[in-house]
C-alpha cells in the first residue's frame, strides 16, 4: 500500500455464482497492465463465497445486500484508504451502489456491470425460487446451472460461437469452486433485495458513473431503466454489442473505456491504452480539470498520475 495516495483504488464486488476471480481474471487481461501496474485493485469475495468455503453456520444469519453496502467501508478503513471507485457486476454492483448511497464521501466513482436497482420481479421470484430449491436440497444441479448460465451470459448464449467451453468452464467452477449452500443463500439475499431506485435519483447525483451492459445481456433492459432514472451530468452507459457477459467477451473494450472514465475522475492521465483519446468523452468532463492537455516534460510519471486535488474534492458531499 506504500504511495497508494498516488494511485487509483479500485473496489471490486462480484456477482451471484463467482467470487472475486471472475473480476481479478478481467484486471489480469493483457488491455489491463497499464492500468493495474499504476492502481490498486481491492477484491472483495462475498461472505461465503470464498473458494473451497466451509458451510455457512446455520445458526449465524446471512447478511443482507444492504448490510453488504454499508458493511464495505470496514475493508477501507482496515486499510486506511479513503476513496475508491467502485467496480462491481450484477449482485455485487448493487452491493457497491449502495456503499455510495451510505457513504458517499468515500467513493470517487463507480462503474457498474449489468446492475439492477429495482427489486426482485415475479417472473425472476419463481426462477430464484426453483434456483434455491435445487441448491439447498441437491446441490449445483442441471437447472440451477441453466439458470446461473442465463444470468451470467443471457439468452442469446445459443449464438456464440465458444458457447461450449465458456459454458463448461463456468459450471465447472461451480460445482468445483463454489460452496452451493453458501451460494444459495447469496441468491437468496439478492432476491430479497430492496428497490433502491428512489434512493438513486434522490441521492446519487454527485457520483461519477458508469453503466456497463452487454447487448446480449438478459438484464440489459434494466439496466437501461436504471440509467434514465440517473443523473445524465454524472451518469453514462456503455452498451457493448453482440455480447453477454462483458467481462469475458469483451475486456478490450471495456478496459478502454474503464480507463476513459478514471481518466475523467483525474487519475491515470498518463496511461494509453489502443483506441483511447488522451481526453474524457463522457458527459459533464472538464478537459481542462482533467489534464486534456499535452504532458508536461518536467512532471514525473508517478506526478503526472497523481489525481487532481480540485476534482477529487468533489466527492467530500454532504450526506
């Protein structure tokens, strides 16, 4: 953690039937070393989630997706950072949402990977329903699997071309990695979630966003919902065509626009990657805040990634 003040702290949060290898494997691509050998990426693995985890004890509640949110700013405080941008998919991205909700002045910004700020609909109540069945009285069965399947990659699976050995690595990983008691009970929390939509528009207006989905994606609608319920100075959606899960089928592209968006937030200035303007694209960027313009030759590159005091000021707002 030595000069982590000069860095770009990532917080990351992972979905239903992962842990945080699915977003480390992501940071590890070859379009990340950039960004990585000049940030710091603290994983986060959801309670029981963990690999080769022991059964949860029966007699401990599990806790809930809000308690997740507000629980995160232990990790930052045990590690004595004091701002971080969230990065998260699915379940976790509604986990790191919430974080912002409650402690707003810790997070610089937050990219967010198919995420869901309405409650659990009807028609996904029965699915999780049969989902948790399975899960606790046989274990990672065939249906659960389809299910999981389908809300990692989405509907349109059928039509991609490696479908087979994306497919089996990821049950793989599930009946291998994953404890299902466990992961049951992360799906169940998930599906008793709370609608945090009016909470979003009302308070999430001065947080940096942005919305990632895979035009293939079975929560792509959603996730648009959520984006035109948000602040449009603040918030941008990223929409990636001809994929499902993003951080699988398309790491360059989402790595190029990953590094666009912490550009804006004022750190990173100095790193290209192929395909990215040394200027902000999203909307409400100040390019001259942050550092459109041509480097300096005299600045190091340990100071020229040093963050802009000015924008990173704006993230201290009231609660």
């Amino acid at each position: 953690m030595e000069k982590v003040e000069n860095k770009a702290v990532f917080l990351t949060v992972h979905d239903l039937g992962s842990n945080h290898n699915s977003i480390k494997n992501f940071v590890d691509h070859e379009s990340m070393v950039e960004v990585k050998s000049r940030s710091v990426f603290i994983h986060v693995d959801v309670p029981g989630q963990e690999e080769n985890a022991a059964n949860w004890p029966t007699d401990v509640p599990y806790p809930t997706i809000q308690m997740m949110g507000e629980e995160l700013v232990k990790v930052l405080d045990y590690l004595k950072i004091k701002l971080i941008v969230g990065l998260g998919e699915g379940a976790g991205a509604n986990i790191l949402v919430r974080f912002a909700l409650t402690h707003p002045s810790r997070v610089l910004g937050l990219i967010l990977i198919h995420c869901v700020s309405k409650g659990v609909g009807m028609m996904e109540y029965f699915k999780d329903k049969i989902l948790n069945w399975h899960l606790q009285t046989i274990g990672v069965n065939p249906t659960a699997e389809q299910f999981l399947v389908l809300h990692k990659f989405g509907p349109e699976i059928e039509t991609v071309e490696n479908k087979e050995t994306l497919i089996q690595e990821y049950t793989e990983t599930l009946k291998k990695k994953v404890n299902p008691l466990n992961l049951r009970r992360y799906v169940e929390a998930y599906m008793n979630r709370k609608d945090i939509t009016a909470a979003i528009e009302t308070n999430l207006t001065s947080t940096d966003v942005m919305m990632v989905t895979g035009a293939k994606a079975i929560h792509m609608q959603a996730v648009e919902n959520m984006f035109m319920r948000m602040s449009k100075q603040k918030t941008t959606l990223l929409k990636i065509d001809s994929v499902g899960d993003v951080l699988q089928g398309a790491p360059v592209k989402l790595a190029q626009n990953l590094l666009l968006f912490v550009k804006g937030l004022g750190y990173l200035t100095s790193v290209t990657l192929p395909g990215v303007e040394r200027q902000r694209t999203f909307s409400g960027g100040d390019q001259a805040a942050l550092g459109a313009g041509p480097r300096r030759r005299t600045m190091s590159m340990e100071d020229y990634d040093t963050p802009r005091i000015r924008r990173t000021s704006l993230t201290a707002v009231q609660k």
